[in-house]
C-alpha cells in the first residue's frame, strides 16, 4: 500500500505523512505532476483559504493532473473543499477543481463560535469502503468555517449550528472535512481504507 501527498503548499504535510507511518503505509510527498499521475492513491491535503490554495495549485501547474486523476484520490480538510465546483469564500467565489458536483460555502453555525474547532460527532454514515470500519458516533476532529452541505455525495454529516458533510464521495473521489491525521482511531481507520482502496 502506498499514497502520494500532494503538496499544495498550504498544508501540513509532515502530519500526514506521520500518521501513515504510525500504520506502516509508505508515502511520498510530491507535486510533480508525472508523479502525481502515476500514482496508485493521491491525497489531497489543505489549511488555511481556498483562493490561495487554488492559486499555488495552479501556479504549480497541478490543476490539470488533479482533474484528470481516475485512481482514488481522498481531500482532507481544505483539501476536501478543493475538490468541489465551487468555493464561496470571503465574498469571492473561487473555481475549484470540479471533481464533485456542489458548491462549499460559509458554515452556518446559527450562535456558535466560528470556527468550528474540535471533536465532533460523524452521523449518517453510509455504506462505502473508505467508511466501513466507522460506526454511527465516532469523534472526528474539525477545524473549519468553511462547509459543503449534505447532498447524495454525502456518505457522513456532522452538525455544527447546522448539517454539512463530513465525508463525501462522487466515483473515485473522497473526502473528509475533519484532519484524519489528527482523529485518533477513527481518523486511523479512514486513512488505513483509503491506502487499502
């Protein structure tokens, strides 16, 4: 088993990297598009807005390869939001990579504190192999403003003021809105599936 990390330059790539080692599942860091394409499972990891994180993608010349991938790719955290059509962020709508139909915008957190930072409970979860290992009310760790809502590519939601996706799928494409890396056994179990998919 083995996952190629994109480095999109806006993440943290070396805790990643370390919760596959803690699993015994080699990765390699890259963003070199040959690589990147080559690969048997691409992660894509991201922190911080969505208009930067597209500008270094497309500055790196990786917006192509990402669209193109057909093997498993999983998005974590902003790296998830990344994937879709469109991202609403700060009055400005950002294109995407378009790889799951939708739109991510501003999580309505009703008068909660914004962000939505800690654990969290996954709900809803349905039936795929990057979930199966999960059960209705594992803790999850989130650190977001940012959300796209629950729709048919849904396969988890977690509600923070309001409903949003926790893991969505659209054909060879998932993500997760919280940090696996940083989600204890359950954030364990979704990297071991994907680097088993």
């Amino acid at each position: 088993m083995s996952v190629l990390i994109v480095d999109t330059k806006c993440a943290n790539l070396a805790s990643v990297g370390f919760a596959f080692d803690r699993l015994g599942i080699t990765s390699t860091i890259s963003d070199d598009p040959d690589r990147i394409a080559a690969a048997d499972r691409v992660l894509i990891p991201g922190v911080g807005a969505a208009p930067y994180a597209m500008e270094r993608i497309d500055a790196a010349g990786l917006t192509d390869t990402l669209r193109a991938l057909t093997q498993p790719v999983l998005g974590i955290c902003l790296g998830m939001q990344l994937l879709f059509d469109d991202l609403a962020e700060g009055g400005v709508v950002t294109k995407g990579l378009g790889l799951i139909p939708g739109r991510v915008s501003a999580l309505d957190t009703k008068d909660l504190p914004s962000p939505h930072m800690g654990w969290n409970r996954l709900t809803d979860i349905a039936d795929d192999s990057l979930t199966a290992e999960l059960s209705e009310g594992d803790h999850a760790y989130f650190v977001h403003s940012y959300a796209a809502p629950v729709s048919t590519h849904t396969l988890a939601m977690t509600s923070y003021g309001s409903p949003f996706s926790a893991i969505v799928r659209h054909g060879n494409v998932r993500g997760c809105q919280f940090h696996p890396e940083r989600s204890s056994d359950a954030g364990a179990a979704i990297l071991k599936a994907f680097a088993a998919l």
